[in-house]
C-alpha cells in the first residue's frame, strides 16, 4: 500500500475504479468502522457529527467534507435529530494495481465546501442513482480531486494544527524543534503544552505513532524486511526501530508481520 498525500496527487499517476455515490440519512446515532475496506469522501448535507480517531476529534456541520481513508479505523456520532450526508467510495491504485491511500487516517478537507465542491458531489449522487456509465462517474470524480486538490494546496495552517501538518509531511527526516515553533508561533513550552493538549502526545511521540503505523501497513504487505522498513521511516538503526515498535505495537515488527493486530 502506498500513501500519497492529497497535497502531492498532481504528481502521482493512479486509476481509479469501484466508484459508489449515495446520500444517506442514517437512523444510527453511533457508527463505528474497523479497517474501512474503501477510500471515500463524505459531504455532510444536514446536521452536526463528530469523527474520531486516536486521539483525534473532529466536529462536522453542514458542507463539512472529509476524506475517510482505506483500511481506516474511526468513530462517527450524530449530534443532530436530522442529519443526512453524501458519501463517494472508490479504490485508487498505482499503474502496477498497488494500492493508494492519501493519508493513513481521516482528513477534514473542509468546513465548509464550496459550491463547485458541493455541485459534483450532488451530480455523483445523482449519476449514480442513475445508474450512468462508469466513464461520466470517473470523470466526475476527476474533477472533485481537482477540487479537492486545490483547497488543500490553498491551505496555509498555523499554530498547532500547523505543527501537525509539518510532521505528518516530514515524519520520515529528524524534526528540528525550532522549525515547529516557528510554524506554531508560540513560544517552545507553550507549543509542547499545546501540543499534547490536543493530540495527547509530545511531537515525537505523535511522530512515531505515523511511522509505526506506516511500518504496519508495510509489514503487511510482505513486500520489505525490516531492515528496508526501519531506513524507509528515517530509524537510525533498526533496533531501535524494533524498540519503538514494540512499545507501540506491543509486540516486536517480525511477531506483527506474522499475526497482525
């Protein structure tokens, strides 16, 4: 599997296929999704919820459009008594069938879409519902990751929520503590105690959850040794990665990749 962030997608080449597009009014007030077994994009209609993840929370009103990532896992709760969303999913895949995911949790694209964001998720739906060649729904989607594409390029995020941006892109080289507080704006002991007000953790844990999960998906593949994986996510010596690992994973990367949990 390979993780190619929304911001990098005008330079990767991927098809995609197993395009579905619905508007749903759900009568659950609490889902939860163990490893989703689709990409999709979900477009709340009407309504207030909340997504969770790790330590993550993300609160969702109307327009609110958020990517939910293959083989994810996350929670959803319905604030509101009416509350309805269109959802697209889809498999996107490398020329060579390997599997793509922009990111290896969920990501809020917007707050609040715009309507040229709204109006090919409508026309999806509707292309869908009915029943239109797959060339109309695939050229459709093409144009939402367009979209899609330039809200998250026009992004320039600060404070915490920048810090996070910073190390999810850079995970895999040495973070340089000053280059966070100038992205943060805040002084180093402010930043910290921000930081891990919000996600629960100090930056390098936060940095070495990514890269263990990353190594998961990896050492599921069977494709790389755990030689090749510790170099790949930037460990200076692979016995050090097999220890972060281990405290992470609770048991050693070779005891995952024969049993995964």
């Amino acid at each position: 599997m390979k993780i190619c962030p929304i911001s990098q997608l005008s330079q990767q080449k991927f098809i995609l296929s197993d395009i579905i597009s619905f508007k749903k009014n759900p009568e659950y007030k609490n889902l939860s999704v163990n490893k989703r077994g689709v990409n999709g994009f979900l477009l709340v209609e009407e309504g207030n919820c909340i997504y969770s993840w790790k330590n993550t929370e993300v609160t969702m009103k109307k327009g609110s459009l958020i990517y939910l990532p293959f083989a994810s896992t996350h929670t959803l709760k319905v604030l509101s008594d009416e509350f309805s969303f269109h959802r697209i999913d889809f498999s996107v895949n490398t020329p060579e069938g390997e599997s793509i995911i922009f990111s290896d949790h969920p990501l809020l694209i917007t707050e609040k879409a715009d309507e040229s964001i709204t109006d090919l998720v409508h026309r999806m739906s509707r292309l869908f519902l009915d029943h239109s060649d797959n060339f109309m729904l695939t050229s459709t989607l093409y144009a939402l990751f367009e979209r899609v594409l330039k809200v998250t390029n026009g992004k320039k995020a600060t404070g915490i929520q920048g810090v996070i941006n910073y190390i999810e892109r850079n995970f895999a080289e040495e973070i340089d503590c000053k280059k966070l507080v100038e992205i943060s704006f805040m002084s180093k002991s402010k930043m910290y105690r921000e930081f891990k007000a919000q996600t629960g953790l100090t930056p390098i844990e936060y940095k070495n959850n990514i890269r263990i999960e990353r190594a998961k998906i990896m050492l599921e593949s069977n494709s790389y040794t755990v030689d090749e994986i510790s170099d790949t996510l930037g460990f200076e010596y692979p016995c050090y990665f097999t220890r972060i690992f281990t405290k992470i994973a609770g048991q050693c990367p070779t005891e995952y990749k024969k049993n995964p949990q």
